[in-house]
C-alpha cells in the first residue's frame, strides 16, 4: 500500500517533467491534477493509522492495482491534450 502511494507520487511528478520536457511548458490542468494528487498521497500518510485499522483495508487485496493504475488514466490523457484552463475565456 505504501509502495503504491509512493509509486503514484513519483509518476506524478515525472509527467508533470515529461510534459516541461516536450513542450517547455506545463499545462494547468496538469499541474492542478498533480498538486491534488499529492495532497491526496499526504492525507494518506498523515492518516495511515485510520486506514490501516478500518475494515475496508481488509477487503482491498487487488483493488489498490487496479487504482493505481486508474488514478494514471487522466494524466496520460493530460499529457496529448493540453488544457489551459486559465487561458480559456468564459464569454
């Protein structure tokens, strides 16, 4: 569990470089996605007690690969299309 939390941070942060790397920018939805993802990693380790004890944890054999593998989905969708959500003009 904690070697797939620390897996998720890595790959975020590596597209987030991938992406400077090919385009010499990072799109905002990129760098939004990952900043939440790492909050999320940091909820997880400051709570780690709370999950380990709840049940749910019991239940969770091969679900948390097959997680790991959807949280990814968007980013690699992110990295073709770039979305600059701030750049966007609402009118």
């Amino acid at each position: 569990m904690y070697a797939i939390a620390r897996l998720r941070a890595f790959k975020s942060t590596s597209f987030v470089l991938y992406q400077y790397e090919q385009n010499g920018e990072v799109a905002d939805s990129l760098l939004i996605h990952t900043i939440l993802v790492l909050l999320h990693i940091t909820k997880f380790f400051s709570w780690e007690d709370g999950y380990m004890s709840a049940m749910d944890i019991a239940h969770d054999r091969g679900l948390s690969i097959l997680l790991a593998y959807i949280f990814h989905c968007p980013f690699n969708f992110e990295l073709q299309v770039v979305i600059n959500w701030i750049a966007i003009d609402y009118l």
